[in-house]
C-alpha cells in the first residue's frame, strides 16, 4: 500500500516551494525520518513550518501547480491542503524574531517556540537534502501530551540514533 506522502510527493512540495524560494521545514514524521535519513513509517501528511509571511504564496503555489486545496484553516496556528489523491500538506505558520527564532500561535494563546538552532538542521528524503527539525526540537514538540504508538516509535528511533536520553514521558 502506498503511504498517502510518499516520499516522491514530498520531495515535489519542497522543490516546487523551494524553486521560488519559500524556506520551509519538514516538521512532524517526514521530520524525523529526515534525520534518520530513511523512511520508517507510513505517513498521512507532510508537516512544514513555514514563514506566515509565506503561506499565502505557498499556498496559492501549491494550488496552481499540484491542485491543492484548503482542507482546514485554522490560521494563524496551521493551514492544512489536501489534493484529490489524498496528499495532505499541513503548514505550520511561524513569526521570526530578529534572532532567527520562529514563534507558533498555538489555539489556547500560547506560543510553540522553533528556536534558530532547532531550525538549523538538514536530513534527507530519498537521498535528497532537506531542512528539518533538530532532534532536540523534535523531542520537545513530542512533549506536554499523552503520546500514540507512532510517537512513541519516533522519539525512541531520534533518541536511539542521536544518542540522546528518553525522555520520562516516553519511558
């Protein structure tokens, strides 16, 4: 069965943003599996952190060129398309600082914070260099929530390969 984002459909959106210079960053578990450098799991979505300043070209690019479509907006916290055969692109809209620090409006007021140094790493997809997550900003956004098999599986494969501790929660 193939995975409703493939790693080919991945690598599609983040050349087609890329291509008129829309920085992003796979966030979520292309994230992850970025870092490790292979495709571990099925995945339902693409995950990106995105300049908010960016969503609405990224947006309308990726509708004239991939016919994607709005599926949820719930801007300013996320933005989620889908096309016709499944494919689900989820932007999660940042604001930088002068520091280079992204700040996430999150729905309860709160702020999700992508450091600059978290947002500093690059992975691979299909042999492809990619921005991502690092695996210390990764393990912080699989906090503060009861986890899932799927994270679980995640964070135990970042912290196996980065040789970094399990957190309690995941213990």
């Amino acid at each position: 069965m193939k995975p409703a984002m493939a790693a080919d459909d991945v690598l599609a959106v983040i050349d087609l943003l890329e291509h008129v210079h829309v920085t992003v960053w796979i966030d979520g578990g292309w994230g992850v599996d970025a870092l490790l450098g292979t495709e571990t799991r099925y995945h339902a979505d693409l995950d990106l952190a995105i300049a908010i300043s960016d969503v609405t070209a990224a947006t309308d690019l990726l509708q004239s060129e991939l016919g994607y479509t709005v599926s949820l907006d719930q801007m300013p916290t996320r933005l989620e398309l889908g096309d016709d055969q499944g494919h689900r692109v989820d932007f999660h809209p940042l604001v930088f600082d002068e520091q280079g620090n992204g700040r996430q409006q999150l729905p309860d007021g709160n702020f999700g914070i992508y450091t600059s140094s978290g947002l500093a790493a690059t992975g691979s997809i299909a042999g492809h260099p990619v921005r991502c997550l690092s695996p210390e900003l990764q393990l912080q956004f699989h906090l503060g929530y009861e986890p899932d098999d799927t994270d679980r599986q995640d964070v135990a494969q970042l912290c196996r390969h980065f040789d970094l501790p399990l957190p309690e929660l995941y213990g």
